[in-house]
DNA sequence: TTATTAAAGGACTGAGAAGTCTTTTTTTTG
DNA sequence: CAAAAAAAAGACTTCTCAGTCCTTTAATAA
C-alpha cells in the first residue's frame, strides 16, 4: 500500500512526537533501536522530512529531532507526499496516465470511491490525531518481538544500530 | 497502490477477454502492442496466468491466448493475487507484521474499514464485470498517445514489439 | 579554544522488480 | 514429413528502492 519508505516515516515522526519537545531531543541511533529501522537510512529520511518542515532537528550534543507545536497539525498525508512524492497515492488503479472520470478506465469507478475517501481520511487525520491514537491502552507503532527475538536481546545487547 | 505487474495483469486479461474466444486466440504480440507493453515481460505474466487458471494458451499456428466462458466468473483479486501473491493487499499500511485489532498500529482503525472495502470490491467485481465497463463509451485500457506519440505512430511503424 | 556530539551530505552496495533475448517445445498446415 | 507459428522456458541485463558506510559541518560544553 505504502512505500517502506513512508511507512518508516509516519512511524518515526510518532516516535518523535511521543518522546521529543524543544528541550528533550532524540537522536536518529534511538529512533531506529526503538523502531528496527536501519540507522542510516533512517537518517535519510528524517533529513528529508526536517528538510521539508514537518520535523525539526538540531545538530550537536544534546542535539536530535523533535516536534514543534505546530508540527502536531500537519496531515499524516504530508509526511507521505514528502518522501514518496506528491500524487503517489492519486494515480490510476492500472496505471494508465489518461485514466480520469471523463476517460475512465474499466475499475474506475468502482476503485476511486475507496481510494478518495482513504485520501480525505489522511488529509485530515494530524500527527496529534494519531499521537492519540498511539497513546491508547495496546495501540503501538513498533512490531512485538517474537520468543525468539526475545531470547537473542537478553542474550546478546542489540549490536545493530 | 497495485504492482506494475498487476496492471499489465489486469489489462492484459481485459484485453483477452474483450478480443477472444475459443476458435479466435490473441498472441503475445498482439497484447502487447495494443496495452504499449513489453512484450517478452508480458510473456511471464500470461503464463503465471495461465498456469494459475485464470486464462488459457494454446501453441502453435492459430495458437494463442483465450478466455474460456468459465473464465469471466473470476474476480478480479485472483488475478492481483496470482502475479503478486495472495494477501499482498492485506499487509499492515505502516508494515508492522504485528498488527491487528487487539493490537492495532495508530492508523488501524482509520485505513482498515478503506482496505476492506477495497478488497471486498475486488473480490466481487469479475472479469465480466469490468468488460462490461469496458465496453461503455469512452471506457478504456490503453494510454490515450500524446499528440507527439501519434506523430511518430505515423511516421514508422512501431517496432518496438 | 579544543574535544565531543550529533546531524548533514555523499558515495557506494545489495536485493528485488522489471525488462530483454535466445533456445526449446508443441501444434498446425501444406 | 517438413516448415512455420506460437507459447514455454530459462539465462541474462537493467533499474529502482532500500540499506551501508565514511567524511564534513555545526553546535555544545569543558
């Protein structure tokens, strides 16, 4: 549905909406532990969305990313469009370029309905909506370990980011 | 939103199912060139097809790919799932493998009743359905050429196939 | 002001999807 | 039966997305 790209995004600008303000900020290293992101190209990414004014960063000791009070009111879908690109989620189900109400193609109409309501939901829904969301009892935004992937973090302190 | 192998997919069968019967079967080539695309990629799709069951081949002079009556009762979401596997449609929209209702991720109840609906749609509408779109007026599988690409079209005749 | 910390930037690698080409097999028809 | 037509099969290439690593820049703090 989405690219892994903007999946890593929405989920690290949760993270960093839930544990940063201007004077508490996180680092790219604790983003990607907490997450199983890869570290360095989650730097990407976090660049691009600091870049494009949905997060804030900060260089230097102490230094990181963190959320501003006005960045809980961008839509998730902006978060989207910055890393993958405006119009990623609008083109035609088949991917014909022409393909619009006056010059359909066959699944059209049957398609766009979905496809428009799920773009109003995340034109509307904000990062403060869904930081919401993440606060609730059991709503998360990091995979549960498995047994074994329990046993290999206490054996052995995750050496990989 | 679906895989570029799953649009040729789609098309390609629409466009079987609108051009073909028993005793009048369409070549490779002859899909290819009319959906504008690559012919010897388009080859592995038809096969999967076939092998799966959603369309059929016959060799030799005369020889060709067909829908058979049977065919038309498909829903579409078999053949998305033939070419790129079944439950690609299903995963978490923020790829956590864990998510579920117990245990959702902070969009879960916002993208999810979208998804299915979506995926309900897919499986009710069949390849018969959407011919019948096909056929309306001014309903279409085929990229509209640019006024640039019909000059071309003109000037030499496409090899590309 | 120097050392340290963390992001910024850029070059490189790897995996998987998409695309190309050649050979083999099957079927039809003269 | 021989020739031709078309799919089947498989090897190979290319491109894009994802992932890795190294160097530079900026900010802080001792």
């Amino acid at each position: 549905m989405l690219s892994r790209t903007s999946q890593y995004a929405l989920r690290s600008v949760l993270f960093i909406a839930e544990n940063s303000h201007a004077r508490r900020k996180v680092g790219v290293g604790e983003v990607a532990k907490a997450l199983d992101i890869p570290k360095y190209y989650l730097a990407k990414i976090l660049r691009k969305l600091a870049v494009g004014g949905l997060i804030r960063s900060s260089k230097g000791p102490g230094g990181g990313y963190y959320l501003d009070s006005e960045d809980f009111e961008h839509a998730l879908i902006a978060i989207i469009e910055i890393v993958d690109g405006p119009d990623s989620l609008k083109k035609c189900a088949l991917g014909l370029n022409t393909c619009s109400s006056e010059h359909p193609c066959p699944i059209h109409f049957y398609i766009g309905p979905f496809r428009d309501s799920l773009l109003q939901s995340l034109s509307e829904i904000t990062v403060g909506d869904a930081l919401q969301q993440l606060k609730e009892e059991n709503v998360f935004i990091a995979n549960l370990l498995t047994a074994d992937e329990k046993k290999k973090e206490n054996g052995r302190p995750d050496e990989r980011h």
